[in-house]
C-alpha cells in the first residue's frame, strides 16, 4: 500500500463470524420477516478521520484504497466514484456491482450545483401489471426473487459511463484496471461476505444455489466461502477489462449481454422477459436534485423513481429542527410519528415520474409541511394517513426507447467536488442469477405486486413495461449558506435507508454530533407500526428507561439488530471530517492536497 495511504486510512478491524443460520423453515416468509444481516462483531475501532485534501468512504477497504489511489493519481470525486462501484462489484458482490442500478448526486464545486443521476434498473418492454401473479394473485414475494422474472435492466454501467463523461478526468480504462488486477491476484473474503452467505442459503430464498455458477463461487464444494478465504475471479477480470477498453456498449450489447439474458430467460425457477433489445435500448437519466431549504442550508436528495430523497427531507421539514438531546425519548417520539407521516405519503404518491405524475416538490414545500407537523402529538397516532395533493397529469409518451443489499460510497476531490451514490443488487444476492464474474439485480421486486389499492385506486408504484421501481436509496447533500457542501451521506439497508439516513441527519444538524457521532449511535426505524430499536450495535445503547419512555407514549417495540452501513463527509471549518459505520468493514481514506 501506498505509504500515505498507511498514515491517514482509519484501521480496520475484522468481526469474529457468527454461528450457522438456523435451517430453513417450509413455512412461508413475509418480507418483512426477513431480518437483517446480524451486527455481531460491531467494530469497537471507528473514529472520525481527518483531512484537507480529498477524502473517499466505501463500504470495503480495498475499494477505498482503490478511490484513493485515484485521487491520489490527478482523477476527479467521479473518477473515484466510478472506480469504487466497480470495485465492490468484486470485494462486496452481496450488496452491489454491475448487474444492479443506482442514484448519484454530483456537486460541481465552480458552478455550485448539483446534478443527479438515476441509474435506476427498468422493467423489461414485456411486463405487465401482473408480472409477479399467479392463478391465485399475487405470489409470495420470498417466492419470485430467485431466477430470472425479478431482473430488471441493469442501469449502473451505463450511469458511470455517462458520469464520466461529464465529470471525468482520468481516462475510462484507468478506472477499471485496478478491479481487474485485483479480480486475478484475488481478494481476501470478510467475515460478513461469509456470514452473507450462510444467512442467504438459510432462508426459503436459497438463491445461490440454484444457479450452478453461482454455486461454484460462493459455495465450494456445497460449503459457504469461509472468512479469510483469498477469492480470484477470473471472469470479472476479463468483464472488467472488456468494458475498460469498449465502453459501456461491451456490456449492453454482445457476448456479455448475450449471456445475461441466456441467464435471465434460462433461469430455473423464474424464467424472465429480459431481452438483447432491452438491454441495448437503456439510458440512464440526469435530473434536477430535490433540495428543501433547512434554516441557512439546503438539504438535497435525489428525486423520484427513488422515494428516498423525497421521504427524508420529509422527516427533516416535518421535524423543523429541534434541540432535544439525541435519544431522549420525546424527541425519538418526534422523529417516529414525522417518519409514519411521510411513509404516509411515500407509499400514497411516489412512483416513476417518467410513467405517473409525482408531487415530489410539493411534498416538500413548506406550505404543505406546515400544516403537516401539528399532526405530531404527545403521544402515538392511532391511524396515519397520507395528506391531500393534487397530482399532477402523467407524462405522455411511451416508456420504452426504440432502437437503443446495497451500497454507499463518497467521494470529495481536492477542489471541492463531490459524489454521494448509493448502488445496489436489491436483495443480498439479488437474484441470485452469476453471470461472467457478476450478480443480477433482483430489483424489480421493488415495485407494488398488486396494481390497485384495495379501495380500488391505482397504485403510483405498480409494474410496467420499461417502468423503473420505486427505490428507498437515499444520497443527501447539505449545502450551507455559501452554497457549498457542508455533508454527504447515505446507506445501504432496503426500506430502512429512509430512517438511517434521517437520523443521522438530525443528530448533525439539529442536534450538533459530529458526523462519526451521529453514524455510531443505535438506529431507530419507523415504517408502518412497530418502532425497531436497534440492539446488537450502537454508542451509547439503548436503555431501558429510553425503551420504556417510548412504550408509554403508545409505541409498540421491535428490539433487533439493523443493518445500516452508512457512509459519510462532513465539512468543519477547513477541513473534512469522514465517518463510517461500524456495522460493516467499511473505510474513510483521506488523500492529502498536491503538494
């Protein structure tokens, strides 16, 4: 390693592995049943690191080694960016990579403004609304995630591509070179990628062993890949190499797209729609940032198809500041009910803006807000409803082109641009489908099964040709009042995004952690009526007296363990401040300023 790479990288410290899962049940499985990966092994070794220059956050180190190598090198906050999500495509294949999609905020630091990029995966040109039905209705969702039917079109190649051409400033190759040698040379596996894969073929989804060359590399010889495990992936290397020499065309048309679909199409269970036109008929799309002004500052998210965005500058206005200390039960009260309230809302008007009309502004414009917040009382809302806007007219035209778990990561270069993205497979494995060294989404499980409300109203999230699904991936810029970034943050975790990345924002902004502080302390989320308080992981943990005080204000329980992996950069005076979560492995590297 770099000797300056030794002198500022916060140390890593590999959690000991958990036990064996437990075996499968045959009973059927809710999604959200599923618990999440187990925090065991919660690092004890986070602390802020410091820089002036650039400074990246992934979710492993040798993919911040990697972004910062690239900094290090002349390369752009993007160029980092790009390298990174290739990379954990190989160190981190669980939760992202190649065959999956993601939402990225860019900050221009001469112009001052920020762009978003929607890498979102589309549904294939031959679903309909009953994609996922059978003759009884809408099948279980544990069901129909392995195989091929939850694929949808992989979007992240094409997003990079198009990044770098904007913001790029290493050449393309330069930035797939490191994932190929590293793919070769190999790897070593983490406790958690093995404990990922134990706890995957211990559900009733089991999706790696139902595809042979997925089986082949996770499970040798019928058995999880252990912990300490030096892992080479031929076949990523020479994808990766292909890609760095062709452009994003060697991925969306010839032998690699042929093979994506022979997979997807041949899959067993759950044949899928996804076809060679599919692939070559997709564009990511650049779109206007969703920003809410927050006193002095500017809270910045990425808008809809992503309802992450949108909900949490929700929870921020609707919360409208607030100085109690950080876990005091009336203030975690405040944060559950404004949560419940833009849940509300969340599953009542956001879907792709592309296919529906979505008041994505005007759910966070202050004169709706404001009537809003009253609705947070003393004490636990019975019933949370969804507030009355008009819907503006869905957008004409035809979705589909002619002719043509999760990660987070952080980027700052030295003259102050920066990159917040979170990708993602969807489900730890997604679908479970390896193809030339690389695992398929399972996104299109994101979308509602059912296209109706059982009122009978149509559903903003329901399948449709060439639609993307709603997402809950939620990267947040918070901008001061020079218009410069003064936080980057986001996570990985399913539906839990929302409440990760909101708490943590309050604990900064209103509340005066610094970034590491805010990261560290124990997750509470709130989606529909249960309150999930964090155990397992967490500084300082909750008490009892804290579980208590939300009991009696009428909050029913949930005690588990959470599986945020947030990454973030804060500004403080001259210089960044980065934090990681320490639920996971993952790494801020400070690069220092030229010269």
């Amino acid at each position: 390693m770099t000797p300056w790479l030794l002198l500022v990288v916060a140390c890593f410290k590999a959690p000991p592995p958990t036990a064996p899962p437990a075996p499968p049940s045959a009973a059927p499985v809710a999604v959200t049943d599923i618990a999440p990966e187990r925090a065991t092994g919660c690092r004890d070794d986070v602390a802020p690191v410091v820089g002036t220059g650039g400074m990246v956050a992934s979710a492993h180190p040798e993919a911040s080694r990697i972004g910062a190598e690239v900094l290090a090198a002349g390369g752009t906050a993007a160029d980092a960016a790009i390298a990174m999500a290739v990379a954990l495509t190989l160190v981190e294949p669980q939760s992202s990579g190649l065959g999956g999609g993601a939402f990225l905020l860019h900050y221009d630091a001469d112009t001052k403004q920020i762009s978003a990029w929607d890498g979102r995966e589309t549904a294939p040109r031959a679903a309909t609304p009953e994609l996922f039905y059978d003759e009884t209705g809408p099948r279980p969702w544990p069901e129909v995630v392995p195989g091929g039917l939850s694929v949808g079109t992989p979007g992240l190649v094409r997003l990079l591509e198009a990044v770098h051409q904007e913001h790029g400033q290493l050449d393309w190759s330069r930035l797939w070179t490191p994932t190929a040698e590293l793919a070769e040379a190999g790897f070593v596996v983490t406790p958690r990628m093995s404990r990922s894969i134990a706890m995957i073929e211990g559900m009733p989804l089991a999706s790696l062993s139902r595809d042979d060359a997925a089986a082949a590399y996770f499970l040798p010889g019928g058995e999880p890949l252990s912990a300490g495990t030096r892992l080479q992936n031929p076949a990523l290397a020479a994808t990766a190499r292909r890609i760095a020499t062709e452009g994003a065309d060697a991925f969306y048309t010839g032998p690699i797209a042929e093979a994506i679909v022979r997979s997807v199409q041949g899959a067993d269970p759950n044949p899928g729609l996804l076809t060679l036109a599919d692939l070559a008929a997709y564009r990511p799309s650049r779109r206007e940032a969703l920003c809410m002004p927050y006193g002095e500052r500017q809270i910045c998210g990425h808008p809809p198809p992503t309802s992450g965005g949108t909900t949490v500058l929700q929870i921020l206005g609707l919360l409208d500041g607030g100085a109690a200390a950080a876990g005091d039960p009336a203030e975690v009260h405040r944060f559950v009910e404004a949560t419940r309230l833009a849940w509300a809302d969340r599953d009542r008007y956001l879907g792709d803006p592309a296919a529906v009309g979505v008041p994505a502004e005007a759910l966070v414009s202050p004169s709706y807000l404001a009537p809003r917040r009253p609705l947070i009382g003393a004490a636990r809302a019975e019933t949370v409803a969804a507030g009355v806007l008009e819907v503006p007219a869905a957008p004409g035209g035809a979705l589909c082109p002619e002719g043509e778990d999760t990660s987070h990561l952080v980027a700052i270069d030295a003259s102050g641009n920066v990159v917040t993205m979170t990708s993602s497979i969807e489900m730890a494995f997604g679908s479970g489908r390896f193809v030339e060294g690389f695992l398929l989404n399972n996104q299109l499980t994101d979308f509602d099964f059912s296209p109706t409300r059982d009122d009978g109203t149509a559903r903003a999230n329901a399948v449709a040709a060439c639609k993307r699904p709603r997402s809950s991936m939620a990267p947040i810029l918070v901008l001061d009042d020079a218009g410069q970034v003064e936080l980057a943050v986001g996570s990985p975790g399913g539906s839990r995004i929302i409440s990760y990345v909101a708490r943590v924002l309050h604990h900064v902004l209103d509340q005066g952690l610094d970034i590491q502080q805010a990261i560290s302390r124990p997750n509470v989320v709130a989606r529909s009526t249960e309150v999930e308080l964090e155990e397992g992981c967490g500084t300082p943990a909750w008490t009892p007296e804290q579980v208590q005080g939300l009991e009696s204000l009428g909050h029913p329980v949930l005690r588990r363990d959470l599986n945020s992996g947030l990454q973030g950069i804060q500004r403080q005076g001259d210089h960044w401040v980065g934090g990681v979560d320490p639920r996971r492995e993952g790494q801020v590297i400070a690069v220092p300023p030229p010269g």
